[in-house]
C-alpha cells in the first residue's frame, strides 16, 4: 500500500509561504521592497493591531499593468529576471516571484493600482490563494496593497504570532532599517493611527539619521566615503561616546540592501576594538556598493544572508575605511559643566542626612559628576538585610566563596565576619601595601583586604538591600534629560518600568518618541549618569521574563566596580575605616559582585609554623 501522496497545490503553497511570511514585518518587508523596485519616491506603511489584523502599504511607484495582475500573484513569476544568468547580475531588492503569491495564500489581500498610462486603476480582490473580484476603480498612480487577517486560514501558525505591540515593534524596527538604506524615499509609519515615522526622502542620510534616532546621536557621527577598486563604503559611524550595549545600531547594507553578516560585524568590532570598552557596540549606518557578481544574494528566502566570492576583500575594505576615519576625527569627549545650583531633593524617599552635610561642602562640583568618595554614612548592623531571596533564581550574579578561592579563611559563609558593632571595633588595622591591600588583625588572624573589591561589594549590598526593601533614593536633575527612543526601546521600557521605578529613576513621556528622564537614582554616594538609563535598557529585551531582575543586578554590578575607589587611590584613615567596619559587617564580605576575593586570611598559628617558632 503506498503511502506516500502528492500534496494538492493549496497545502503546497501555504507551506512554501512558511519561508516567507514568518510575521507581520515580513510581509511588510516584501511588499515595501516590491515598492522600492518600482521606484517608488513616497510609501506608507499602516498597521494595526501589530499588523495581525490590517497592514496597508501605499507607494507612488510604476504600479503594475492591468494584464500582468493575474501573473503576479502565482509563484515564481516575476518582472525582475528571466533566466538563471540574471541572478548573477540582480540589482532589484526581489526577484524570487514568491512574495505576492505566499502572502495571498495566507490572509486576505486587496490590491489598488495604477500605471501612468493607464486612465483608471484595477482593484483586485485574492483570498488564501484564490481570486474573488477584479474591477476597474478610479485611484492615483502607484499601488496600494492592504492585507487583512493574517494567518487566518492557518490558526496553527498564527497562535506562534507574539501580542501585537511585540509585532509592531518589530515592523517598527524593520522600517527603521528600510529608511537608513533607502534616504531618497520618504518613508512614513503609521501604528494604530499614530504617526512613529516620517522622513523626508530628500537623499540625506544624516537627516535620517536624525529622524530616526534623534540629534544626540546626529551629532556624534563620523562619515565614511571610501573608495577601493571594486567597493565604495559611504555613510555614518558613530564616535565611542554613543555605543552602545548591544548590536542593536551596528546598520549595515550592500547595494541598498539590508543585511547581516558576521564578516562584516567582525570588520567593524575590531576597527573599534580599542575605541571602546568590552560588552560596548558601535553605532554604524552605512552602505557598500559592490559589483552584483562579486556576491550572491540567492541564499536565503529573506535574503537577509549574503554570501561574498572575497571575504576578505570585504573584511578589508570595511576595516581599513573605518580606521582611517576613527583616525581623522577627535574622540575626546567634550564635557560641559552646568551652572550650580542646589540639588533637588528627591520626592521618592529624603536623602540621608549626612549627604546634605557633604553636598554643602562640595558645591563647586557636578550634580551628576562621577566620584569615588566612599560614603559617609555608617552602616549599621540592622543596615545589612538578609537577601538570598533575591539572589535565588538569578544568573551572572557574584559567585559563592569557595575554599580553594579564600584559603585559610575558616568562616561560616552565613553569617557576618563579625557579629556586632562592638566585636567589629575590637579589629586593629595594621597599614597597607603597595596602595592597594590593607592588613587588619583580629583575635588570632590577620586578614588582607582589597581596597577596590572591598568598596565594590560595600556599594553593591547597599544597593542591593535597597531594591529589595522598596528602598530607592533619587536625584532630580536641575535639568529633565530628554531621550529619544525607537518604538522598540519604548515598548521595552513600557514592559520594565516596574524596574526602573524601583531602581529611582523617575521618567515621564514627553511626546512622540521621547520620554523625559526628571530623576536618577542616588546610590553609590552620588547619582548616577543619566546616560546609564540607557545602558540598562539595551541589556533588557521586549519580553517580561523573572530572570531580568538578574540583568539589573549585574549591571548594579558593574556601577558598583565604576564607583568603587581603585587600587592606588589615596583614602583618609577616616575613609579607610569606615570602609573596612562596613566592609566587616556584611552577610557576604569575601567576593566583589564579579566574584572576586575581597579578604584572604591567615592565622596566628599558621604565621608562627612559617617561622618555626611552632611545630
């Protein structure tokens, strides 16, 4: 009995459409690109609900002619080549013939058009791959395209579908990359009748630039125009004081097409290898004109993949254009200083009052400078809350002391180096050496402590305790700090505003895609840059997950190790105190938030065998 059976033509084609249509941006990315091949100078693309429910693409491009309709919505037929030859030479963003025909057989598609020659347009009418209606219709030159219900006769894919705000952020992003490779079409996105984007098509990519992702980053930019044989790079880096946490703004495209490549990413990272600082991403919008027979483009259905004949060319051309203009530009950050006036106290909690004595004696210095001043105020015993709670269940965070680690440290983990206030004063600090390491005698042992990794973890449980006890202080800066946000980043920041609320941070929206950040946390014995808004935010993505929380906590981590006083720094005896008793009362005193020792010991007994004074 044969088992094997030829699918009908419609299971085939609802298959073939799986490699197209993954989500809403897919078909906008398609049908924009078909768009754009029809030298379209204006488009707008309309989505509601994420696009689940209606995406309208609208071009003033050549549209299609009234007796080419029915072609164009079978498979593999297509305007743009006509034999195997051609894809050696493809210039046109499509090319395979399968857009039209995948989206039709998966939503319900209407069809607008007009040819410049032609007196009236067709509508034309396709439901899950089947024709319903074809019409005359009075309409403008160009095409409009307006899908409904997608998925609609595959339930199974649709249930894989994200909620629609997570759908619209990825069009979002994806017309985002369509505008900076496309500077000569104006561009407009409208998301449940919002206006997100607008550009002006005027062939500047600067301007875009701009529009897309705001004048703080516009006005950090470093141009590219590098010719070299067979290559011209032309376009934007961004100098080290915009990078960023994630490769979110490395934007990079060949013959105007947007692409990912590991060839190219590798290219640009290490150009910046010594620009930034590790876990750090440039900002890159640039394109690359290549020969189309020198690449292959045929490689994937999305064809986001391309394949090169020379890599190495490319790696290259891509690394010495950016050398070359990192070289030629200069990188010192420019620093500004605001005119003083006295902080605002935050209305989420009062500071503490040993920092207003503090701030009255340094007024000559930045509300939001960086510093390394240890802080003022004791920690108290019943300060150090128990929070392996919070710890539980989150990754990345400060490894356990292990004996192998801390030898010779015979202490219970659980419980304080010392019990009390008044047993942690029976410690005598001996000195310190190399400017670093300070010696402390207690009982029978004598402990080193790392100033740096020391001040770390002390910075780090003060915080730490704070966001588990709903405890946060905040700085209101003189001045709001207004940023600008893609509609990813904000949909992102709408899902963990829980977070940065607890965290002290105080943001308000202020119209279209900025927010106005009005207050930052106070810890660390300053506030913190307001640009650390940002930071945190890449680390973050757009889907709520526990395990974020862990993501916080790290990058509390690295504020810690930034804030801390450094091997070598000069302390005060009252400084250098004050740092080891609160040091000394901590439920964990032995790593810094990276794992680090903070305290190797030794005993009185051990010491006295090293000198054969015991046996």
């Amino acid at each position: 009995m044969s088992i094997i059976q030829l699918l009908d033509q419609n299971t085939i084609n609802k298959i073939a459409a799986g490699e197209v249509v993954e989500r809403p941006a897919s078909i906008v990315k398609e049908l924009v690109e078909n768009s754009i091949d029809a030298r379209a100078t204006a488009i707008t693309v309309e989505i509601k609900e994420g696009g689940l429910s209606t995406i309208r693409i609208t071009d003033n491009g050549i549209g299609i002619d009234a007796s080419d309709i029915g072609n164009a919505f079978l498979r593999h037929s297509t305007s743009k080549i006509k034999n195997i030859d051609d894809l050696l030479t493809v210039s046109s963003l499509g090319f395979r013939g399968e857009a039209l025909a995948s989206i039709a057989s998966v939503s319900q598609v209407e069809m607008i058009t007009k040819t410049l020659d032609n007196l009236t347009g067709i509508r034309y009418i396709i439901e899950g791959g089947f024709e319903k209606s074809v019409e005359e219709i009075g309409c403008p030159e160009g095409t409009t395209f307006i899908i409904n219900n997608m998925f609609y006769n595959t339930p199974v894919r649709r249930k894989f579908l994200k909620a629609p705000i997570t759908e619209a952020a990825y069009v979002s992003d994806l017309m985002n990359k369509l505008a900076l490779g496309n500077p000569q079409v104006s561009f407009k996105f409208i998301n449940n009748n919002q206006i997100k984007l607008h550009t002006s098509g005027n062939n500047q990519l600067q301007d875009c630039i701009f529009t897309v992702f705001g004048k703080d980053i516009a006005k950090n930019l470093i141009q590219l125009n590098e010719f070299n044989g067979d290559f011209h790079v032309q376009g934007y880096i961004g100098k080290p004081v915009i990078s960023r946490a994630n490769r979110s703004y490395e934007n990079y495209y060949i013959n105007g097409r947007y692409i990912k490549s590991k060839v190219i990413q590798k290219a640009i990272e290490d150009a910046y290898k010594s620009k930034l600082t590790i876990h750090q991403y440039p900002f890159t919008v640039f394109n690359i004109e290549i020969l189309s027979e020198y690449i292959d483009v045929n490689v994937h259905p999305t064809k986001m993949d391309i394949r090169f004949n020379n890599e190495q060319q490319v790696y290259d051309i891509v690394y010495s254009s950016i050398i070359k203009a990192l070289a030629t530009t200069e990188l010192i950050p420019e620093v500004t200083f605001d005119k003083q006036k006295e902080p605002i106290k935050s209305i989420l909690h009062s500071v503490p009052e040993p920092f207003e004595v503090k701030r009255l004696q340094s007024q000559t210095s930045n509300a939001i400078s960086h510093s390394t001043n240890i802080q003022d105020t004791p920690l108290l015993k019943e300060d150090v809350k128990k929070y392996s709670d919070l710890k539980e269940g989150l990754s990345n965070t400060q490894g356990d002391a292990n004996d192998e680690t801390l030898k010779g440290i015979q202490i219970d983990y659980k419980k304080e180096l010392f019990t009390d206030v008044t047993t942690a004063k029976e410690h005598k600090i001996v000195g310190q050496m190399f400017s670093t390491y300070w010696i402390i005698e207690f009982k029978d042992k004598y402990y080193i402590i790392d100033q740096h990794a020391a001040h770390e973890r002390v910075l780090y449980e003060k915080i730490l305790n704070g966001l588990k006890d709903k405890i946060s202080y905040s700085q209101k800066l003189l001045q709001p700090l207004i940023v600008h946000l893609t509609m990813k980043e904000k949909i992102r920041l709408d899902i963990h505003k829980h977070l940065f609320k607890e965290l002290g941070f105080e943001i308000e929206d202020f119209g279209g895609d900025a927010v106005a950040i009005r207050a930052v946390p106070y810890i660390f014995d300053k506030p913190i840059h307001p640009n650390d808004f940002v930071v945190i935010l890449d680390k973050l993505d757009n889907e709520y997950k526990e395990e974020k929380y862990g993501i916080l906590i790290d990058e509390i981590a690295s504020m810690a190790c930034k804030a801390a006083v450094k091997a070598h720094d000069n302390m005060t005896s009252l400084e250098y105190q004050r740092l080891i008793d609160q040091l000394l009362l901590l439920e964990n005193p032995f790593n810094c938030p990276h794992g680090r020792p903070t305290i190797i010991s030794m005993t009185k007994y051990e010491l006295e065998k090293k000198f054969k004074r015991i046996q």
